[in-house]
C-alpha cells in the first residue's frame, strides 16, 4: 500500500500537468516548494499545533497557488488565477496557513488548535482544513464554513488530490462525502472554475 505523501506527490504531478496543458494561467500562480526548515520555523509560530505530515509532503512540492497575489499591509489580495481547487479555493501558501489559523483562533469562532487550513475562498471565510486531532493518522479533509459546524469532506489529503486529478483528467465530477451534489471543472478563456454538475440519487 502505497503511503499518503507518495499518493499526494502522484495526485498533485497529475494535477500540475493537467494545469500546465490546459489553463497555464493556474500553473503559473504556483509557487515552489519550500524546505523542511521554513515549515519548522513556520510551526513555532503554531505552538499548539503541527503541520501534519500530508500538509508537508504537499507543501514541499508546492508552496500554494498565491505567487500572483498581491500583499498589502497583512492583507491579501488573491489574483483570479490563484483560484482553481474544488470549491473555486485558493491553495494556501505556508505564510498564509500560519496567518489564516492565527486568525481563526483568535475570532472567537470555536475554532480548535488541531485544524489546520489549507485552502480557502478568495472572498469569504469557507474553505478545507486538514483534522489533526480526529483519531485518524490520516488527518481527514473536512470543509468549514462560516457560521456552520465543520463537515467530514474527504478521508484525507491524498484523497482529495487524488479526486481532483480524476475530476480533472475525465471532465467528471467531484462530491465531497455526505453531499449529494456533484461539481465539474469548467474550463473557459483559460480559467478553470467548478460548476455544479449533478445531483446524485
């Protein structure tokens, strides 16, 4: 059985190629992979909690899809073609994952230390946070929206980069677990955007 961060170096190649072929645009907000040593640094500003394994292996290969974005002050201002994971999420850069968790927790939002977010909306508090503390060494994908409990996605990262390369390659659709809706990649002028596509029986 092959491990997680193997499964997530396969899922994300696929991912980046199909970008690279079909909406350049996506592939060009990509950063490069950052080192062990940034993501340790990066931890002890997490002190209550540890970028999980699954995050790592990702992060190593790439460091979110903001290289376009624009920082102003400690606000960000996402570049359209930042957007192109399930959901219409911006990939998450290691300084914004710091960012986005530090300001979590401090809204008062029962937020708790082991959820560790890694994609989010351009323009709303929704996004995927990686469980940390569920009693799972997987660390499940779970979705998070504001005002709303968080809800069990996908049973691991590698799960759903591994959904997002089929949905990609076959022009299929993606549906996170419990949701009976279905959403398919919709590719026009070089954007990639996920529409709804069915609603299952």
């Amino acid at each position: 059985m092959l491990s997680q961060e193997v499964r997530i170096q396969r899922a994300w190649k696929r991912i980046t190629e199909w970008l690279g072929e079909n909406t350049p645009r996506h592939a060009e907000a990509m950063n490069p992979g950052v080192d062990e040593s940034v993501i340790d640094a990066a931890e002890e500003e997490m002190p209550t909690a540890l970028v999980p394994a699954a995050l790592r292996a990702w992060l190593l290969l790439n460091n979110g899809s903001t290289a376009k974005d624009v920082l102003d002050g400690r606000f960000y201002q996402p570049h359209q073609d930042s957007i192109f994971l399930p959901g219409n999420n911006v990939f998450l850069d290691l300084r914004r994952v710091v960012d986005v968790y530090r300001d979590l927790l401090a809204s008062g939002a029962d937020w708790q230390p082991q959820w560790i977010p890694f994609a989010q909306k351009s323009d709303a508090p929704y996004g995927y946070f990686l469980d940390t503390g569920a009693n799972s060494a997987q660390a499940p994908v779970m979705y998070f929206a504001e005002a709303a409990l968080p809800q069990l996605a996908f049973p691991s990262l590698a799960d759903f980069l591994e959904a997002t390369a089929d949905a990609l390659e076959h022009r299929s659709g993606i549906r996170a677990l419990g949701n009976r809706v279905q959403y398919g990649p919709v590719t026009d002028a070089g954007m990639l955007r996920w529409k709804r596509a069915e609603t299952a029986s």
